[in-house]
C-alpha cells in the first residue's frame, strides 16, 4: 500500500513537472543610467516591442519582465543578479551591455543552470574554450566587427593603415580581431588612454604618417569626440575612415550629424535589411519611439524573438531545461538580420556587412548598405569550444 | 619626425594647458583663498557647458550663446555658495569633500533629469571650422587657434586683475592670510561669493569652448577633476602665477608624452614591450611630473603667500 502511494505521489509529481509554466519570468539587467545608459535603453526599447509584437506574451505564456539598472557596476549587476535569480526565480536572464557587467554576474546567472540570452557583449572566451550551455548570443563575439573592417579593408586594397584604439584588454582584442583579416602594412598603430577626450595629438600624428587609411575602435563618448575632432581638422577630406558598427549607430548618427557623413563601417544589421521582420521591426520602432532603432535595439528584439521561439517549441514547459536548450539551440525564429543560425558555440553564424554613412531623403543621417563583407561569417573562437 | 609635427603638437599642448587653466584658475582661488575643497568644481563646468550648447541651439548664435551661458552659471555658482557652502567653510576638509561630492552626485542627476540620456553634441561656428595655414604646411583648426587666443586674452585679465586692482589685491590678502584679511575690515562673505562666482564662470568658458570639441555629457566634469587637482597641486595651492604656468606644464608634458614616448620606446625596446609600457607610461607622464614637482618643491611651484 504505501509503495503504491509512493509510486502514485512520484507520478503526480512527474506529471507536474512535465505541465506547462503558467507564465514566463525574464529577468532583464542592463545598462539603463550613466554615459553607458543609451545603450541599454535601445536594448530595452527593442526587447520590449519585440514582446509587443508577440501580443505581450512569449511563446504563448503571460510574461512578467523584471527590468533592473545595474548603473554599469559590476557589483550592482551580481546583487540584481543574484536577486533575479534567487528571489524571484526567474526563468530566463538577458539585458547586459558591457563585457566586464557580464563577467561579474555570469557566475550567478550561469553557475544557476538559468538560460542567459545576451542581446550585445559578446566576450571570446565564452565563445572559445569557456563556451556554456546556458549561455547564447544573439549578437556577436567581441572582434566580429573589426574582422569584417579588417577583411573589407584588404579587399578595397589599402596597404599602409593607421590604426587607434583605447589601451584596454577589450580595445587590444577589437584590434587582433581587425588584424586576422588586414593583410597590409601599418601607417601606425597608437593606444589611447580609456576616456580619453582629445585627439588632438593622435590627430596630427595620423596626418604626419601619411596612411591611405584610418581604422578606429573607440567605444561611446570617446568615439564621438573623435569623430568631431576627426572632422574638424579637416581629415575627412584627406583619409578614409573605417571603424565598427558600434560607433555609428543610429543614435550616433542622430546626435553627431555632419561628422559621421562619408564613414565606412562594418555591421550584422541595418535599417535597411531586405526582409519583412526587419521592415515591420524598424517601422514599429519609429512609430513607438519617435526614433529609429539601432543594432542594439535589434539585438533586444531578437532576444525576444529568440525566447519566444523557444517557448513555443517547448509548449511552454520551459522546466524541461533540456528540450529547452534544444528549441533555442534550433532558433527558430525570423531575426531582423534575415537569416539566422546559432554555431554549436551558441554564437550566430551571420553575414557582415559594410555600411556607410548618408544623408536619406529626409535630411537625416542613417547608414546605407553598401555591400556584404562576410556571408555566413563564423568567429575564430569555435573551434576550441567543446560542447 | 617632422619639425613641422613637432611645432602642431606644441599648439595641442598649449591649447589644452590654457583650457585647463581656465578650470583651474578658479579652483585654486577657492581652495586657496576659502580653504574649501570643491569636489563640484568639475560640475560647474559641466553646468557651462550644457548652458551653452541648449543657448546655441536656442538662439542659433555661439558668440551670443557664451555670454548667457557665463552668466547663467556664475548665478547658479553664487547660489550654492550662498546656500550650501557657506555653511562648510569652517568644517574640515573631511565634510567639504562629502557635502561637495553629494552636489555633484544632484548636478548630475539633474542635469540628467532635465537633458536626458543623450549626450549633446554642437559644431564648431560656421566661421571657425576650417583650418589656418600658420606656416607653409602647418594647417591648425581655426577653433583651436581660437581657443589659444581665448585662453591668453583670460590669463592676461586675471593678471591683471589680481596684481594691478584693489579687488586683486582683496583675494590675494585672502589667499595669503584670510584671519589677517578679516582683522582688517575685509567683507570675506562678499568676496566669497564673488570668487566663486567668477570661478563658475571661467569653469563655463571652458566648458563653453570645449562643448564643440567634445561631447556634452552628463559625468563630464568627473574626468577632467583630477586633472585639475593634480594642476593646483604642481603650481602651488592659491597662486594665479601657479595655476598658469602649472596648467601650460601639465598640458604640455601630457601632450609630448602621448606624442613622443611611444615611438621613442620604440627605438630602443622590442616592439611588442614598446607597445605595451608606450601608452601606460604616457597615461602616466603628469603624474610623474607631480611626483617630481612635489619632491624638490612641497609647496608646489609658486605657493600662494610666499
């Protein structure tokens, strides 16, 4: 009698676990304040009319977002991650910009066994040898973007580059990454202090070496001062300018204007993607926001596109933490980038393309597609990731 | 290296040393003369330049743009001496660096509220965006040429202001004695929150002159403090002379560092070494130009009321 209890309890509780969540709990954790502040609110703009789009649900169950500021404090991000996850038992964790937020709360949210879907910083190692099953990308790795520049640059046949980055670990990776794929000679390489404000001095420096070509990686404000700086002095009219997709983005382009005209620069994403997600993405966006979006906001959409698909695949029952990965493994989902595939490093395989800067019709500055660099571009990183 | 690099980076340093200056100048007066640690120095600064970058945009003039915005800030200066400040003057340094650290935690959450996230970005006037030709093959951005020209026109006022006036006269029996400067019948309330004002307002000039260099940020004022301090520092608490020939020093020798260490490292160490102690040691270089400042000289070059 008591075995048959047993066994009927056992059944009961199996049976609960295989039902069906009745809500869906993500935890978002980003960058909503600070100079860094703009970034997270594209991500969060973009995440939140991604679940806009899905009629306020995701993969068909209720959701309850949990949007928390981690001030782009590592510490701040551990507690808030910690709280999400411990208190409020969240289902799924995204929303972090910078690299060095993730590193302080990847060990909570990971160690958790809670899926992480990261809607921007995309670090090499988690990409390489440290690549996690609970750990997915919709974005990009690190140096994805200066590769592109890097290949883009070789195929336009400049041989002799001027190149300038911040002095950080992450400016030196961005640089390695644009170096895999640059095959010329080097006009100069010069590393700036992080922060740094004017470039007055590298300015003159980069007229005196005479390059056919200038590549920069300077993320946030300091990229802005750059550019003006760049500008002003009249370099525009003497070099070509190169850089990341990061430092032209759509909210760049509007707050900088005139400087940023004429920029090449190398991107998974653009306003004017051919295909119907990224039409009704970049037209809702617009007429929610008064704005157009920009990658990171793209990236925001896609997460929750991402989890929405996942959630569907699984019919809800989103404990099954194994079926799960296998539904976000498949992505299934119309990503506004067009055709999107994860690698078995939870990174995407992805096309790179080469914008430049233009002035549309109605006076304002937006990045045109002038081409595609890579076509299901895979990071170098894969190989060493044994998953 | 040309001798024509080596004359464009000269101007870089000399720019950067007279902006600083204007930061600086009103700093040391108030660290000098109050005794007061102003931690919300930066804050000003970042107040200024946001005034002038909403005028310009408003009234479509920089030139009118930088009046307003000099004078809105002086105001706001003088009210938060008079409220806040007042009260600190005879506190420790301790509750000064607290109290002046919480306005610059208000002024940038206020400055947020009212602004936004979004940082403000102006272009140069229109007359001053192209370049000069100084001597054949030296092109200088006209703005910055004008920023040079701004920032001696200033230094030469103050000079004259403080050793040829009897208001000079007034701040600098302040900075060498204040108990001796209120012995003998001085109104130092006044004369506070004269100095501070007049302090705010150069913090906004350099504000206002840089806005169209650099991003108008909230958190701006933070980056460019320390450099200040490390200013008062090396040309002497309280002293013009000091804040001047300090500032040109610092920018100078932070200006050639960026420019010239790293490819002199390279000469003489492996690349891959060069390449990295390059940058560090001229992030570094005004630091050591304060340590080496401070240890023949304590006091700092020109000590106010030597």
């Amino acid at each position: 009698m008591k075995k048959k209890l047993l066994c009927l309890a056992l059944a009961g509780a199996m049976s609960m676990a295989a039902q069906a969540a009745d809500k869906v709990k993500v935890g978002f954790v980003s960058t909503l304040s600070g100079p860094g502040g703009i970034l997270g609110v594209a991500i969060r703009d973009g995440f939140q009319l991604g679940i806009e789009h899905t009629g306020g649900k995701l993969g068909g169950l209720p959701v309850e977002l949990l949007i928390e500021d981690d001030q782009q404090k590592p510490d701040v991000a551990k507690q808030l991650a910690d709280k999400l996850i411990k208190r409020d038992k969240v289902d799924f964790m995204t929303g972090i910009v910078f690299q060095n937020i993730l590193q302080a709360a990847q060990a909570s949210v990971l160690g958790s066994e809670t899926y992480y879907i990261s809607p921007n910083t995309g670090p090499s190692e988690l990409a390489g040898a440290g690549c996690n099953p609970y750990f997915f990308a919709v974005s990009w790795v690190s140096d994805s973007y200066s590769e592109a520049t890097g290949k883009n640059m070789t195929d336009k046949g400049y041989k002799n580059v001027f190149v300038i980055a911040p002095n950080y670990p992450g400016g030196k990776d961005v640089v390695n990454g644009f170096k895999r794929y640059y095959k010329g000679n080097y006009a100069g390489e010069v590393y700036t202090k992080l922060g740094q404000l004017d470039y007055a001095v590298e300015i003159s420096q980069m007229r005196a070496a005479k390059p056919d070509a200038v590549f920069f990686f300077l993320p946030g404000g300091m990229g802005v001062n750059f550019l003006k700086q760049w500008h002003q002095a009249g370099m525009n009219k003497e070099f070509p300018l190169f850089g990341t997709g990061w430092s032209f983005d759509q909210d760049t382009l509007a707050a900088v204007g005139e400087p940023t005209l004429g920029a090449l620069n190398a991107s998974h994403w653009n306003l004017d993607l051919d295909n119907a997600a990224n039409k009704k993405f970049v037209a809702d966006f617009e007429k929610k926001f008064g704005r157009l979006p920009n990658e990171f906001a793209a990236q925001g959409y896609d997460a929750a596109m991402l989890i929405d698909a996942a959630v569907r695949d699984v019919k809800g029952k989103i404990e099954d933490k194994a079926a799960l990965r296998k539904a976000l493994e498949a992505a299934n989902f119309k990503s506004v980038r067009g055709a999107f595939k994860f690698n078995k490093n939870h990174f995407p395989i992805q096309n790179y393309y080469l914008r430049q800067v233009v002035k549309d019709d109605k006076g304002r500055f937006v990045n045109k597609t002038a081409g595609t660099i890579f076509t299901d571009h895979q990071d170098a990183y894969v190989s060493a990731c044994n998953m | 290296m040309t001798w024509i690099l080596f004359l464009e980076q000269c101007l870089n340093g000399l720019q950067f040393g007279l902006m600083l200056f204007l930061l600086v100048a009103g700093l040391t007066l108030i660290f000098g003369i109050m005794d007061l640690i102003n931690l919300a120095h930066g804050s000003l600064y970042m107040i200024g330049a946001y005034l002038v970058a909403t005028f310009t945009q408003a009234t479509g003039s920089f030139l009118l743009a930088v009046p307003l915005g000099l004078a809105a800030t002086a105001v706001i200066g003088m009210v938060v001496e008079a409220t806040v400040l007042r009260g600190l003057y005879k506190r420790d340094h301790l509750s000064q660096v607290l109290a002046t650290f919480a306005l610059i935690l208000i002024a940038n959450e206020s400055t947020r509220a009212i602004w936004g996230l979004q940082a403000l970005t102006l272009n140069v006037p229109e007359a001053l965006s192209g370049s000069v030709e100084l001597l054949p093959g030296l092109h200088y951005s006209a703005f910055r040429l004008a920023i040079i020209i701004v920032g001696l026109l200033v230094a030469a006022g103050l000079y004259f202001l403080v050793v040829r006036t009897r208001i000079g006269m007034l701040v600098r029996a302040g900075a060498s004695n204040r108990q001796m400067a209120t012995a003998m019948g001085t109104n130092i309330k006044w004369l506070f929150t004269a100095v501070f004002g007049a302090g705010a307002a150069l913090c906004a000039l350099a504000g206002a002159m840089l806005s169209p260099l650099l991003v108008v940020q909230v958190g701006m004022g933070e980056s460019i403090l320390i450099l200040a301090f490390v200013t008062v520092v090396i040309g002497g608490i309280g002293s013009m002379r000091g804040a001047f020939i300090g500032a040109l020093l610092v920018g100078i020798v932070d200006t050639f560092g960026r420019a010239f260490i790293p490819p002199l490292l390279r000469t003489i160490l492996p690349p891959a070494l060069a390449d990295a102690a390059g940058p560090s040691l001229a992030a570094i270089s005004i630091y050591l130009l304060m340590v080496i400042v401070l240890f023949w000289k304590p006091q700092g070059l020109f000590p106010a009321g030597s």
